[in-house]
C-alpha cells in the first residue's frame, strides 16, 4: 500500500469515524433497553386488568413468547420476558440516575431510582418514551435489578456511568464489595449522598479503601510470596489494580529511588491522582503493619513535598498496604489531624459475604 502523504489528514478522519461507531452503539443499546422498559410497562398494565392476575400473566408470557419469537426470532423466551417486565417494576417508580429527564422547563437533570422491592406497581402516569433515556446497556440492567437494596443498586448505577464500566468491570467491583467498603467509615447522610451521587473525591481521605481487594494477582494459590512478588503482579496487573483504586489514577513510577545524605530508599508504587492533583505513593508490606513504616512513609511524603511537589498541586498522600494492622498503633502514631498518611488492609482472595459484614461490624475495619 503506497504510504499516504498527509497523515493528520486520515487521523482526523479515522478519530470521526471512530467516534460516530461509539455514538450509533450507545445509540442502539439505548434503543434496546428503552424498548424492554416499554414492553414491561405493557406486559405489567396488562396483566394488571386481568381478573387471576399470576394466572393471567404466566398465560401471557407464554402466549407472548411464542408469536414474539416466531415473528422477531430468539430473544423473547419466557424467562426473558420476566427479566423484561421486572426491568420496568424496579425502574418504573421514578428515574434511574443515568436517565437523563428532557423537561421544556428544566435542564438536563439526574433523577434517582425509586424502586418499589414488593414489585407492586402504584397507578401512575407512564413516563414518555422521548422522555427518558437510559445511558447503560441492557446486560448492565440485568445485573443491577438483582441488587436489592436500592441505595446500593443507584450507586453501581450512577459509578458504572460515570467510570465506563464494562459489565465485567461492573460485577467485579459488585464482588469485591466495592460500596460497602467506601460505606465503611462513613455516617448516613454520606452514606446517601453515595447512592444519589456516587464516589465524590473532595479530600484525601475519600480515596482511600479498607480493605483492598486484590484477588486478581492470583497469590492465593502461592503458600508464601515476597514484597517483590506483590509488587510486581500488581504491575502485571496495572490496569486491574488502577480500577481498584479508584477514579484519576495514574502510573509514574515503581521502586522510585530518592537519595540524600548518601542514603538511598526505594518507594514502591508511585501514582499520580488527578481529580486531587497530588501524587499517591504506596508502600506493600508482608504481615503486620509496624510504627517504622508508618515513620518510613511520613519521610518518603515529606520528600515528595518538599522535592517533587509543583506550585499548584496538593500535599503527597501515603497509603500503606498490609496484610494486618493495629487500629490504635496507627492512631497513636499519626497526628490527630492527619490527612496525608492512611493504612489500609488488602486481601488477596475475594472474602465471603460474611467476611465482608464482619469487617462493617468491627472497629477494625474503620480507616485510620
């Protein structure tokens, strides 16, 4: 192929092209599950106004499955049919928070989802077909209506939105529990403000997990592993362990050496937040968190600060990764007004249900 002289040319037109692919499949998707919303609405009207009305609607469902995919193809099992018309039952009541309400007298707002657990559908207006429109995709909704509590379901709603979660992405942050971790040092009113606006990162603080989950580094099947082995699957893993970090993380550096007094130490993961403009560094520790490395990474942030730190970007964060710690020795040995130096636990298999309410219920698992 001969090479082509004005290459700015055909980038400019391959990123237009690419752009508008993306834009006809969020298109379709959102075609797709407003269309399911629809048919839920009528399947659950209708069966509203019969006499026997499980009877009736299990007749329907059968009936219906049958011409549906006869005349439109596969798709319209009963069993999927189900999931159709419990789509509308969880999302009927009120609007999802990635539906956007096109008001002539307001703009684009968020609602939020008021789902009715019982199933029982009140007798209100339906809303406009060109009135709502849902941003995830249909296999997104199928998981998200199996989250009971509502709270939590708005949250990995609202997070899957804003992150671009694959549903891959999304079950994985299901499974490692991701809300009830960032619920976990936080009051009710915060707790709320989680389901209606999801993760907002205003303070250090916000960043910070307790526990980590890092069950995707596979070190479960090893007996025994070094601090060089955790590190370096987690940089194997680097696009794992930034989603499990959370929002505006970025790599810089691994076994970052800073130097003086002809001493020299090694930090070992250093990344760089952008919705806090401030670098994260992160030391991994085998076993027990001891007071000297609390002492090692006040001195490895205080070098950020005073070295690293740009006009204009805020204070270096620390985080400490250990397999146990001691609430009060951290306590006791950071300052009362510390917002830069945080401990966190992480686990390296997925923990059971169980596991996880232990943690809520245990002071160990607040955040120091």
């Amino acid at each position: 192929m001969k090479d082509l002289q004005n290459t700015q040319l055909l980038q400019n037109i391959s990123s237009l092209l690419d752009n508008a692919r993306k834009k006809v499949a969020v298109a379709v998707n959102q075609t797709i599950v407003l269309t399911y919303y629809e048919i839920g609405r009528m399947i659950v009207e209708d069966e509203q106004n019969g006499e026997n009305r499980a009877e009736y609607g299990k007749a329907v469902l059968k009936d219906l499955s049958l011409h549906l995919t006869e005349r439109f193809g596969k798709g319209f099992s009963v069993s999927n049919l189900k999931q159709i018309r419990q789509f509308y039952i969880v999302y009927s009541k009120g609007q999802t928070p990635s539906v956007f309400l096109q008001d002539s007298d307001k703009h684009n707002e968020k609602g939020q989802t008021l789902s009715d657990e019982s199933g029982v559908i009140t007798n209100q207006k339906p809303a406009r077909q060109d009135s709502i429109k849902f941003n995830l995709s249909w296999s997104h909704y199928l998981k998200l209506m199996r989250i009971n509590d509502s709270n939590e379901r708005r949250f990995y709603e609202i997070e899957s939105y804003k992150n671009n979660w694959s549903l891959r992405e999304l079950q994985r942050q299901y499974d490692s529990a991701l809300y009830s971790r960032l619920s976990l040092s936080k009051n009710k009113e915060e707790i709320l403000q989680l389901a209606e606006k999801g993760q907002i990162i205003e303070k250090p603080k916000d960043l910070i997990k307790d526990p980590y989950v890092l069950e995707f580094l596979g070190l479960s099947e090893k007996p025994h592993y070094s601090e060089n082995e955790l590190e370096s699957e987690l940089i194997d893993k680097l696009e794992h362990f930034l989603l499990e970090l959370g929002t505006g993380f970025t790599f810089v550096a691994r076994q970052d050496r800073i130097t003086f007094d002809e001493k020299q130490f090694r930090i070992d993961l250093v990344f760089y937040n952008r919705v806090l403009r401030c670098f994260v560094l992160i030391d991994l520790k085998i076993g027990e968190l001891k007071h000297q490395d609390i002492g090692q990474m006040q001195m490895y942030v205080n070098y950020y600060d005073r070295e690293k730190r740009l006009e204009g970007e805020n204070k270096t964060i620390g985080i400490i990764l250990c397999q146990d710690k001691s609430e009060a020795l951290v306590r006791y040995t950071l300052p009362e007004d510390n917002e830069q130096i945080f401990a966190s636990k992480y686990f390296t298999i997925l923990p059971s249900k169980q596991d996880f309410i232990n943690i809520l219920n245990s002071d160990n698992g607040k955040i120091s």
